[in-house]
C-alpha cells in the first residue's frame, strides 16, 4: 500500500479534541506573546488544559507554583482549587505581575491567588502551609533544589510536578553535548527516580512533565 503523508501531526490532532483555550486564556498568551520576548515560557493550550484538568480532579486547598512569569499556568490550577482553596506562586521578576493580575481578576480568581516576589530558594521558606500541589517551573538549575526545599511541605498522598524535564529533547544526548540547563534537568530527573519517598511518571506532554507523588 502506497504510504500517505499525514495532514498534521498527532499533537495538532490531540490539541483538536481537547478543549479549546478560553478567550481569556488566548488573550493572556497574546498578550505576553507581544509584551514580552520570552513567550514561549508560558504553559500554553495543552499544559494549561492539563493542569486544569488535574487541578479539578484533585481539588487541592493549597497549591504552590515556582515560576509565575505572566501567570497562563497559574489562572489554569486556580480554576480547579477548592472552595477556599488557596495557590501561592513566586517569582523573581516583579514586571509581568500586573499583567498576570489584570487576568486573575477579570477571571474571578484573584482573591484566591497569592504573588510572592523574590529569589523563590528564599521566598518558599517564609510560606508555612502544607501543600497539596506544587508545580516547579522556574530555572532549571534550581529543580533540585526548590524540590528538597518543598519536600516537606507537602502532604503525604500530595503531589510535585515539574516542567521542561525533557529540555527539547536535550536530555538523551550523551552528557558533553548537553546544555547546563539539560545536565542540570537530567540530574533532577535521576534524583526523582532515586527517591524511594515517592512514586513518579514522566509524562511526555509538550516537553514533558515529572508527576511526583509523595507516599
Ligand atoms: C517558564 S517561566 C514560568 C511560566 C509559567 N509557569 C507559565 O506556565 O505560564 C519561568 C519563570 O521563572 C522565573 N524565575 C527564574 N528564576 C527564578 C528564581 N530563582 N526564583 C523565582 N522565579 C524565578 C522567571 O522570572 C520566569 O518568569
């Protein structure tokens, strides 16, 4: 049989038959996608579906997130928390909050999201809650440790995911062809699996998402 090229790809295809982004969502990411050069930071259509979905099957009280940037991943968590339900959300650079707080508020969600400033290795030892979700999205050389920091409060059954834990695919390629950032990822990753506190799954959306689950 002659070989038919396909139309698109299967990402093209899955993004068809997953909920289409809100209005308010596409106007966020076009917005940072205008104001600011790095908007291929932000979550977009298929993570944020992602957390959201999970973010309404586990209906967590407290969530963290380290990494805010214009606040895409954030709005998606804060639709699925519970009724007085709380996400806290650091990050260094104080110039997108008002961006990310303008979309909270026209949401519904701002009284329920907390923005912390600063060097989030400093900022998540002044946090005392216990949480049920947290999502590490900042520099990647900090995985490690933003994950040791954590570790303790969140609840046991709780879970850690972390973004960008394929780093483009950079994580297969031997150790001297990879970037800082890449060695930095595949070391987080092997300590995850080292971890016998925790049952974990890497799961290959966009570019890829390590689910921890704390025991
Ligand atoms: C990939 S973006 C976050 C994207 C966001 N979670 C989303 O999906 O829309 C990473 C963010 O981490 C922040 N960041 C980098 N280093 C940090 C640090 N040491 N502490 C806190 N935030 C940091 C950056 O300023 C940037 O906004």
């Amino acid at each position: 049989m002659a070989k038919v090229s396909k139309p698109f790809t299967v990402g093209e295809y899955a993004e068809q038959y997953t909920t289409a982004q809100s209005p308010l969502l596409a106007a966020l990411s076009r917005e940072t996608h205008l104001k600011t050069a790095r908007g291929i930071m932000l979550s977009g259509h298929m993570q944020g579906a992602f957390l959201q979905m999970f973010c309404h099957a586990l209906k967590p009280r407290r969530v963290l997130e380290i990494g805010t940037f214009t606040g895409y991943s954030a709005l998606c968590m804060a639709q699925g928390l519970a009724p007085d339900g709380l996400l806290h959300t650091i990050d260094i650079d104080e110039e997108l909050h008002d961006i990310a707080a303008k979309y909270w508020a026209e949401a519904g969600v701002g009284g329920k999201i907390v923005q912390h400033t600063g060097d989030a290795a400093e900022v998540v030892q002044g946090i005392n809650e216990i949480f049920d979700l947290v999502f590490i999205d900042a520099d990647k050389v900090g995985y490690e440790n933003y994950y040791n920091l954590v570790f303790d409060k969140v609840a046991p059954g709780g879970f850690i995911l972390a973004d960008n834990v394929l780093y483009d695919g950079e994580v297969v390629l031997p150790a001297e062809a990879q970037s800082k950032n890449a060695k930095a990822i595949h070391q987080f990753n092997e300590m995850v699996k080292a971890d016998s506190r925790v049952e974990h799954m890497l799961l290959g959306l966009r570019d890829g998402i390590m689910m921890v689950r704390k025991k």
